[in-house]
C-alpha cells in the first residue's frame, strides 16, 4: 500500500471506531438513566409501603434492591437484518421460530 492509501485507511478506521464510541456512550447513557429511574421508583414505593405498613410489600421491595437492576431490551432482528421494536412484530418472529 502506498502511504496515502494508508493514511485513508487509518482516518476511516478512526471514523469507525468513533461512531462505535457514540453508539456505547448512548447505550451507557440509556440503562444508566433507566437505572437511576427504576431505583427512585423502587425508593419511592418502599417509602410508601414502610408508611403504610405494608410489610408484605415492603419485604418484595427489599428483595428487588438484592436482586438489582437488570436492563431489558425490546429490539431484535428480523429475517431482513432489520432492527423490529413493536411487540406484535417480534412475536410473529418468534412464532416462527417455535
């Protein structure tokens, strides 16, 4: 290869590598956000049992801050290579498939 060619090379590898760091930033951001959504809720409604009295719920509660936030994602692919996020979608995918 000659070094222009080379240098072309290495700028859209770096082009690539920086979209690839946008995209993780994004998806960091995303569950972070749900994360600190999710325990302010769980928060909130533990507050509201304790107050109440609840202890059954208030007991549900303490076992979800064990078992910690777990992210879902609703995005699969299709059979064309294309992401599908509607539910009715991805059940005719997976029925498909069963």
């Amino acid at each position: 290869m000659t070094f222009p060619h080379l240098l072309l090379r290495l700028l859209t590898l770096r082009v690539v590598d920086d979209n690839l760091n946008i995209a993780k930033r994004e998806a960091v951001r995303h569950f972070g956000n749900g994360k600190n959504a999710y325990l302010r809720a769980k928060f909130e409604e533990t507050e509201n049992n304790s107050k109440i009295k609840n202890i059954r719920n208030l007991c549900r509660g303490f076992n979800d801050f064990k078992k910690g936030y777990q992210p879902i994602t609703n995005i699969v692919k299709d059979e064309k290579s294309d992401l599908v996020e509607d539910s009715h979608s991805i059940l005719a995918g997976w029925k498909k498939w069963c």
